[in-house]
C-alpha cells in the first residue's frame, strides 16, 4: 500500500502504525500529491490511503487517486477525510468507482479497522454505493463542473472568492498578472457559460464556486 497524508504528524503515527501490521505491505508514505506520482512505485502498489484535504493549489485526495488509477488500473483508492465523504463519490467518475472506498476520519478506529477497509479495497471492491446511498443527477452535474476547472483555475477562484485581487493572486501564486487574468476569463466561462444581461460575471462566477464548494 501508499500512504498519502499533508498532516506530517498523523502521517508518521498513523503510516507507522500501518507499517507495522502484518495484514498489510507500505510501500511508501509521502506528504504531497507530487511526490507519489512515480510510475514504479504506483505500479507496486494494489491500494492507497489518501487524505482528501491535501495541498490546496494542488490535487485533492479523490483527484490524485484518479491520478493513480489512470497509471495502474488496479489500484484499490481509499479516501478518508475530516469532512462528510458521501458528496466526494459523485467527483469520481462512474466507470471508475470500482475500488473505491470512503470514510470519515475518527479517533475511534483502531488498525484493524483501516486494514479491513484497505484489503477489502485492494480486492477490487469498495463502500462507494453504501455511502452514495442516493445517486443524485443534479449533483452528478454539479460535480462535472467543478472537474471542468483545472487545479489552477481553481486555486485562482478560490483566492478570488476570498477576495483577493487578481494582482494579489499573481503574488501569492507567484505567477504573472496576465496569467491570472486569462485563467479567471477561462474559469468565469466554466462556471458561468451563459451570463445574463447585465450580470456581474465576476460576482456570479465567485457565487457559482462557492456553492460548487459547498456540495463538496
């Protein structure tokens, strides 16, 4: 198995813990989306653990695992998070959602309990319908949306709706003005494909977003 986990502390307890059970093989334990992105060492690998909330100008958990999926088509992903898990199936496409498992982070589990969900991952299976539950098509289409934007554009919209100008947002992601500018047109076209008259692209754009966000 990988191990993928920003929170350094939790990773060198919990991946240590990992390591030590006999039900299970680690790999590898790594801190940034990037750096597992190493064909030999995803190729080795039959599941992974990873955070959903990982670096916020980077991929996400659910993203990265897409990532890995499409370098070994095997790999069971496992996606745990501080937050509801049920609303991130829908980012995982439909023909993709074998071997996928979801849950929430909790004081209350023990070892067993992750090698449980991680073996039973790694055979190809998963607890994505239990925790779907419902299949909403509205949210389905929400989901596409948000998967239309890139990482960047959506670094770029989050500082936005922080409001930040496109001038700090150049600073902050060390990038050019103009650079900004177009990637915000490109995710204001995204988010708003059809604005009315008269209205605020800007602003409706910042709104969309923040909802997409909120069905996160």
């Amino acid at each position: 198995m990988i191990y993928i986990e920003n929170d350094a502390a939790l990773r060198n307890v919990l991946g240590g813990m990992l390591s030590k059970s006999p039900a299970l093989e680690m790999i590898g334990s790594f801190g940034r989306a990037d750096e597992v992105m190493q064909r030999d060492v995803v190729l080795k690998a039959d599941v992974a653990l990873i955070d959903f909330s990982l670096d916020q100008n980077g991929l996400n958990g659910v993203e990265l695992g897409i990532a890995l999926r499409n370098i070994n088509e095997y790999i069971g992903v496992v996606i745990y998070s501080q937050f509801s898990v049920r609303p991130m199936v829908h980012r995982v496409p439909k023909s993709m959602r074998s071997g996928w498992s979801f849950f929430d982070k909790s004081a209350t589990m023990d070892i067993s309990d992750y090698a449980e969900i991680l073996q039973f991952t790694s055979a190809g299976k998963g607890n994505w319908e239990e925790v779907l539950a419902v299949d909403g098509e509205a949210q389905e289409n929400e989901s596409s949306i948000f998967f239309a934007l890139t990482p960047r554009q959506r670094s770029i919209m989050s500082l936005t709706s922080q409001g930040k100008s496109g001038q700090e947002i150049a600073t902050q992601l060390n990038l050019s003005y103009s650079y900004v500018r177009k990637e915000l047109s490109r995710a204001y076209g995204v988010l708003v494909p059809n604005p009315a008259m008269g209205d605020d692209l800007k602003t409706a754009a910042v709104l969309k977003y923040m909802e997409l966000m909120r069905l996160s």
